[in-house]
C-alpha cells in the first residue's frame, strides 16, 4: 500500500473538522533553539470558544500575547512536537478554567511545526476521582471496623480513632460517652504534634457542649463544621472560651443505640485535603463505633449486675470472694470489718419485709459513708464485710470507731481485724467473724433475744 502524501490545506481540513478543540502552530525560538512562544497559523471554533478568542483574532498572534494563561507545559509539549518531532499525551488541570484537558501535542507539516488536539476530560476525571474517593473511603472504613472487632474494647477505639485521625490529617478524634446527659467516659487519639491544647473535659462540661451539639445538628446524624466562625455568630462564649485560637473546624458524629445518643465522635481540625468522603467516613464509622459501644455498655451493666447487691447497690459475695482470692498471700496490710444487722428478724416480722429491706438498705449506705463503697461487701441477708487493703492500722481503727459510733441508729454487730500482710487472709475473715459474733452475744446478752 502507497503512502498517501496530504497536503497542508487537507490537514487544516482534517483538523478543522474534529469534534475536539485543536489549534496549529509554529514555534518561536531564540538563537539557541529554546521555544519561547507559539505563533498561530490555525485554530477551530471549538479552541476558539474554550480561551474566549475569536479564531481571526488568534490567527498571525503568539499564545502568550493572546492567551492569558501562560502554560510553561505547553512550551515543553510544543518542542517535543515541533522540534523533537515526538508525540506527545499529557493530562493536567487547567486553573484558569476549572477543567481537566488531555493535550495530543504531534508534529505537523515540517520541523518547527505541531497541532495541539485538546479534549475536556473534567466529567471522566471527576468519575475516576469518585471512584477513587469511593474506593479509599471503603478502606477507610474496614480498616477502623476490623481494629474496632480486635478484641479490647478500648484498645479497639483508640486504634480505630488513630485510623480515622490520620487519615483526615485532624488534630484529634474522640468518643465521648453521654452518660443520662452528663459527659461520661472519653477515649481518644492525638497527633502528637498539634494534638495538644485543644478543648478538655473540663471546658466540655463548663460550657454543656451536649446541649450545644443537639442544637447545632437539628435532628442530623452527622454534621461537618467547616469555620468555628459559625459558632461565634450564635455563641461567642463557646468560641471565645473553648474553639478561638484551638479548633478552625470539627467533624460530629452521634453514636446511638436505636433512638438514644450514647456519645459522640468528634474529630477537631481535619485537613481541607483529603482524598476519602469525609462524611460517609466518620458517619460509617460512628455506627460502627455505636456498635461496640452499646456492646461495652451491656457488658459493663451484666458485670456490674454480676458482681453487685440489687438491694443495696453494694459488691456481693461474688466480688468478695474473687477479692479475697486475689489477695491471699499478698505481702500488703489490710482491715477486715464484718457487719450483721441487730433485730432485723423483729423488724420484718412487725413492719413487714419492705422495711427490713429500708433498714438493709440504710446499714449499707452508713457502712459505705464511712469505709467507701468500693470496699463493702453484702454477703447474706444482713450481713456486710468490708475488706480494706493497703491501709494503716491506726486509720482502719478510727473507721471502725466511727461505725460503731453509727450503729447506735442502726443496731449492729461489729467485728474486725488488722493485718500487715494477706499471708493468710482466708484466717482474718474467720478471726473478723468470730469478732462480729462475739460483739453479737454481747448484744443479746443484754437484750431481748426474740429481737434477732
């Protein structure tokens, strides 16, 4: 097959018709051969439309004395073109009209001589950018789903916000818990850098930010607050006391357990350049988080049911047993104080179980005032042991002086013992409890047996 030799008009005609913007120049070069400008010898209407010019007025002109966007990438294509004689495809964003272009740049005519073929590849790019966005975010979200099923619940959250924070490039991301209202547990990560004075729980609770954030997300799931500005329009003591100077924007997202917000993930100061979909990100993994959290929650509620008195609210025998368990043969002091209810049996008898179980529950509240809750224990019906570790003899003496200072409201029988160690703390339950029953004969012995 012979070679077909097309003359210049068939190839102004060629290019004249394409659906495409497309222009031909020859290049302008110094003494040196370095392009400094492009002379136009053609140009479509298609060109012409896209830099606003008409085609006779871009005819004879060079590109930087027509064309206002001085593009140092088309110098570069042109001497690939005209003087290299290359073809080249090249893709960039145009500034100055907001467009993706793929640029053809191929020789033409003779050396000197090249077409610039220009198709608008902005709707194409912006789908591959989606796609992209999409498929980032996707990833984004499994990652923080997978570290959240890790196991730990806290450590789960912490990776998780750690995975969120640095892919938002933000200062910080938190969850904190609304606990009937009140700000409850927080965990959170920090860039170590930036991630430092930013609002605390203090200020959180200084300023009711839960009620802020009811306010500010009208019924939404998630909302992104682009400039704290906006909140000093409607709040200039937030902003001035808690957000001037600290947060530029945040990320809110509620955590909810059906119709009941349990928390909120909060991300201070992500970067206005990220390449994941901001909301579906922190919104999918707000539900997610959700998730665990109302897990934790019923856990943390069966445990606490497991391990506490329904009546009294105090730690039961379970609890005593696996504290006693854990600290036998430990090499730390400890006071052990047993408590049984004098005349409880008459009470219930005469007034009915509902006031015995007001006089249980008041014996627990004056044991607990005085030796703290977390070391009370309801054993039996009525009886309470309390079991202090790590305390000196002389301060666990006092307290015990003190119950049974109460106990003349109350009637109890007391009986206690002090330790150094928990060599074997098995025997000072006994020793406390022979204690408690010795005080409890004394008692019947001057009272009423049939008041038991």
């Amino acid at each position: 097959m012979s070679n077909i030799d097309y003359s210049d008009g068939d190839i102004l005609r060629m290019l004249k018709d394409l659906p495409d913007a497309c222009c031909v120049f020859q290049v302008v070069t110094d003494p040196f051969g370095t392009v400094r400008d492009m002379l136009f010898l053609f140009a479509n209407e298609k060109y012409a439309s896209l830099v606003g010019k008409p085609s006779a007025e871009l005819i004879g002109a060079t590109y930087y004395s027509t064309v206002s966007n001085r593009d140092e990438d088309w110098i570069r294509l042109s001497y690939q073109a005209a003087i290299m004689r290359q073809s080249v495809i090249n893709r960039t964003y145009n500034t100055q009209f907001n467009k993706w272009f793929e640029f053809w740049a191929v020789p033409v005519f003779k050396k000197g001589f090249c077409a610039f073929i220009i198709h608008d590849v902005t709707a194409e790019k912006r789908k591959e950018d989606t796609k992209e966005i999409t498929t980032k975010s996707n990833n984004v979200i499994i990652e923080c789903a997978k570290a959240l099923s890790a196991g730990d619940f806290k450590k789960g959250i912490k990776a998780a916000l750690k995975i969120l924070g640095t892919t938002l490039k933000a200062d910080r991301a938190m969850i904190i818990e609304n606990k009937k209202g009140e700000i409850g547990e927080i965990l959170e990560w920090s860039d170590r850098v930036n991630g430092t004075g930013l609002p605390s729980r203090k200020e959180f609770e200084q300023y009711d930010i839960f009620t802020m954030w009811n306010k500010q997300m009208y019924g939404e799931n998630i909302i992104i607050i682009e400039d704290t500005l906006l909140v000093n329009v409607k709040n200039e003591q937030v902003y001035a006391g808690m957000l001037s100077g600290k947060v530029s924007n945040y990320v809110l997202a509620k955590l909810t357990d059906k119709n009941t917000i349990i928390g909120y993930l909060l991300v201070d100061n992500i970067s206005r350049e990220t390449d994941v979909n901001i909301k579906e990100v922190v919104e999918s993994v707000a539900i997610f988080i959700s998730e665990e959290v109302r897990n934790y929650i019923l856990q943390s509620e069966m445990l606490y049911m497991s391990e506490h008195d329904i009546l009294t609210d105090a730690r039961n025998r379970k609890a005593f047993n696996s504290k006693i368990g854990m600290l036998e043969g430990m090499d730390i002091s400890v006071g052990i104080c047993f408590v049984d209810i004098n005349g409880l049996k008459s009470v219930n008898d005469e007034m009915g179980h509902e006031a015995g179980d007001n006089v249980i529950k008041e014996a627990s509240e004056a044991i607990a005032s005085i030796f703290k809750k977390k070391y009370c224990y309801r054993i039996g019906g009525d009886e309470f042991v309390v079991v202090m570790p790590q305390v000196s003899e002389e301060t666990f003496a006092k307290h015990v002086e003190r119950l049974r200072k109460k106990s003349k409201k109350i009637s109890m029988a007391i009986g206690s013992v002090w330790s150094e160690t928990c060599l074997d703390v098995e025997e000072l339950v006994n020793i406390a409890d022979k204690n408690m029953y010795a005080d409890k004969t004394e008692f019947y012995s001057k009272n009423d047996r049939r008041k038991e």
